[in-house]
C-alpha cells in the first residue's frame, strides 16, 4: 500500500554551453559516459526500443540499507529525439547487494536556455542548453527513498562533470 507522502523522484538540471546533438552523443557513447558518469561498461542505442544498460564497479563502501553502491542500471529506451532529449522506461537498478529496486522512468529533456538572437534574428544551435534529467517510479520502502537519496546527489555531481568535459 502506498503512503500518503509524496512520493521521492530526482529532477536535476544544469546548462552546458554546447550543441545538443554532442550533449546526447555523451549519455550514448561508451567513452564518455566513462569519462563523466564513471560507468565500467555500457550498452546503449540511441533509438526507440534501444537497450540502455550501465555498469559501474562495485564500491568498498556499504550504504546502511542499499549496501554497496554500483552494480547495473538498465531501462529500454522508448523515445529519442536527437535535438529534445530521450525517455527510458522500465528501469531498474540492480545493486551488487540486494533485490533490483524498479521498475523507474528516466527522462532526459534538453532545452535552449533563451539567449540574444544573431543580428539576423536567428538563434544559434550551439547552446546554452539545459540539461534536465528526472527519473520516476517510487513503491513505499526505505530502500527506494534511500535509493533517491542517494540518486539525487549522485546525478547532480554527474550533470556538473558532464558540463565540465563538454566545455573544456
């Protein structure tokens, strides 16, 4: 049964001075998602019904009630829009210890950050872009709220490393 508590989501943003096309290339490309989300390994297709899998080493450190952070975090994506964003659904994060918590949805919406038109009148394609990401799903249990606890800190120092290799 569900709480009368609002259920906990993760809704984190930042603005990268860059095109969209090169923010998307890097939730898609093995190498960076390395480089700025320290994923192990990856398998992701940047299309419709493309799988999205991540994998990041196991930590030493034993969270109280998720226990070892890492582990696998997979969905299926079920739309991609090369200048918007993409939504996974049927997610789920499979911790090295302890049962899978899901099934989430992850939305990563990209949007032009309002900035001066060229002499022209013309927007440039080239950023400011916010970068968006909310993920969704929630069953009442200390675990899922310690896992958006934990999510949410996580992503935001990811967004921040993100901005940092695509600006450099």
């Amino acid at each position: 049964m569900r709480s009368s508590t609002t259920a906990p989501e993760v809704n984190v943003s930042v603005v990268i001075k860059c095109a969209p096309g090169r923010i998307l290339k890097a939730f898609f490309d093995a190498d960076a998602l390395g480089a700025w989300w320290q994923a192990a390994h990856s398998v992701t297709t940047p299309r419709a019904l493309g799988p999205y899998a991540i994998e990041w080493a196991p930590t030493d450190f034993h969270d109280a009630v998720i226990g070892r952070l890492g582990g696998v975090f997979r969905g299926t994506v079920v739309q991609f829009d090369p200048g918007r964003g993409f939504f996974l659904a049927d997610v789920f994060y499979l911790p090295p210890d302890g049962e899978p918590i899901g099934p989430m949805a992850l939305e990563v919406i990209l949007t032009p950050v309002a900035t001066a038109p060229a002499a022209d009148g013309a927007v440039t394609g080239d950023g400011p872009v916010e970068v968006r990401m909310v993920q969704t799903g929630f069953e009442e249990g200390a675990r899922w709220r310690r896992y958006y606890e934990v999510v949410g800190t996580g992503l935001e120092r990811a967004l921040h490393s993100l901005k940092m290799l695509l600006e450099k």
